[in-house]
C-alpha cells in the first residue's frame, strides 16, 4: 500500500509538472505571437507612415512640375505673343514704307515723261518694272538677304540717274568680312538713298555722287551713304522754305522700324545723320545705319 501511495504521489507530481510545463509553453507562445503582432502593427504603422510621407512628397513634386509646366508655357506663350506682335508692327511699317516708295517712283516716272519723251521713258518704265518685281518679291519677307538688298538699290540709282540725266554718279561697296547669307529688311536703306538724291546732291548746281558702303564693326552690320550734296541742315531749310513742301515720312518711320527690330532682336538698332565739314565749308551729308547680324536662307528669285 505504501510503494502504491508513493507511486500515485510521483504520478500526480508528474502530471502536474506536465501540466505546468505545457501551462508555461502555451504562455511563451502566446508571448511570442503577442510580440510578432505588436513588431506587425509598428512595421505596419511605420509602412503607413512612410507612404504618407513619399505620397505627400510625390503629390508636392507632382503640383511643383504642374506649376512650373504651367508657367513656362504662360511665358512661352507671352513671349511668342510678343514677337508676332512685333513682327506684325514691323510688317505694318514695311508696307507703310511700300506706297511711300512707289508714289516717288511714279513721280518719277511722270517727270522723265515730260522731260525726255516717249523713248526715254519706255526704257524708264522697264528698269522700274524690275525694280517693282524686285520689291514685290521681298514685300512679304521680313529680311532679304544683302546682295539682293544691293541689287535693288543698283536698279533704283540707275533708275534716278536716268531720270536726272546722270547728274550724279554713285559706287556700292559691300566688305569681303560680310557672309552671304547676312540679311537686312527690306525697303530700309533705299529711303536714305532717295533723300541723298532728291536733298541733298538735285540742288547743287555741279553734278554730285553718292557712296553706299556695308561693312562689319563691333558684330554689327553697318551701313552709310554719303552725299557731296548741300548738306542736311541747308536740304531741311530748303523744305520748310519751299511752297510745295510736304512732310516726309521717311525718316519717322525708318527710325520706327530700328526701334521694332531692337525690340525683336534685342540688339541695337539706330541711324545717325551727320553733316561733313571741311574748314566749316559744308561737303554733305552722312548716314550710318547699325543694324543687328541677322541671317535668312538665301532663295534664288523667280522670273516674272
């Protein structure tokens, strides 16, 4: 009976330490699954946080590139805005410039009629027929390339010489350093060449002559046309004395279209009118044009 108590004794003690020991393993495994769910829910809280944080970050990116897209196109749109706007304005000069032109040819035309007759006059009408041609053409262009700026004035001297039975001669320089394809607008120089005439070298009572030159200086393209006239200040006399003066629209809008093309080029533009003196004896007059390197691709003209 004894070695039976003993026995039931070890059994129970054995059963509760089983007991114990499976109370304990459970309370670990709970432990351990509550720690793996509390590293869970932190590296899930941290995982929120951090996609928080790079959406709020992408989100602000994203406005950023929208804002600057946005406002670089605004600006791109001023500015192209602008430019047309300048190139339309310059236009508009240019064909102001058109009828003023060709209202001095046509009367040109009628006082080489009156002055030397029907045969004279046809060979008259055909060099100004090719000087018409020549204009027409570049009327639409915003530059035209130098040699046939130089082209056009040619045919218009020739023109004015036949007209004042070659009171004048003139000459056309144009430096080797100037590339080909260097333009210039159209209808800008000749003006000046006109009032060196018509001003300038007509009321002298001696035959006259007038140099065009183009040269380079400090990256600019350079014109000037100088007379041996009466002078500028004298020529300005003469037309406020005169009875049939009228107000010339030249010089007003030829400094206009330099302002244009300082604007659009954002290079200097200008005309300088300057008086040649010798002893303070009056020898004439000189124009420089400085006008901004611009360039256009040179086309042959078409035949008409």
């Amino acid at each position: 009976m004894k070695d039976s108590l003993v026995n039931d004794e070890n059994i129970r003690k054995s059963v509760q330490t089983s007991m114990i020991y499976e109370f304990e393993k459970k309370q670990l495994l709970n432990d351990e699954e509550a720690e793996k769910q509390s590293i869970l829910v932190a590296e899930r809280a941290k995982s929120n946080k951090m996609k928080w944080i790079f959406g709020s970050l992408t989100a602000l990116l994203l406005v950023s590139m929208i804002f600057l897209v946005n406002n670089r196109y605004e600006l791109k749109k001023r500015l192209t805005l602008e430019k047309e706007l300048a190139e339309y304005e310059q236009k508009a000069l240019h064909l102001q410039m058109n009828p003023h032109f060709v209202f001095n040819c046509l009367g040109s035309i009628s006082s080489f009629i009156v002055q030397n007759g029907t045969d004279s006059a046809i060979k008259y009408l055909s060099k100004f027929s090719k000087l018409m041609r020549l204009t027409l053409e570049y009327s639409k262009a915003s530059l035209i390339p130098i040699d046939r700026e130089i082209e056009s004035l040619k045919n218009y001297l020739e023109l004015e010489q036949l007209r004042f039975n070659h009171r004048f001669s003139f000459r056309i320089d144009k430096n080797t350093d100037i590339e080909d394809d260097v333009s210039l607008p159209p209808l800008l120089i000749q003006p000046c060449v006109e009032n060196a005439i018509i001003h300038g070298i007509i009321p002298k009572n001696e035959n006259g002559s007038i140099e065009i030159a183009f040269f380079m200086r400090e990256n600019q393209l350079i014109c000037t046309i100088t007379d041996d006239g009466i002078g500028f200040n004298r020529s300005k006399k003469n037309k406020e004395n005169s009875v049939m003066a009228h107000k010339s629209m030249a010089l007003d809008i030829i400094k206009k279209r330099l302002e244009m093309i300082s604007s659009s080029t954002s290079q200097t533009a200008t005309i300088s009118i300057t008086e040649l003196k010798d002893q303070n004896i009056i020898k004439g007059t000189k124009v420089e044009l400085k006008l901004p390197l611009q360039y256009t691709e040179i086309r042959t003209p078409v035949n008409i």
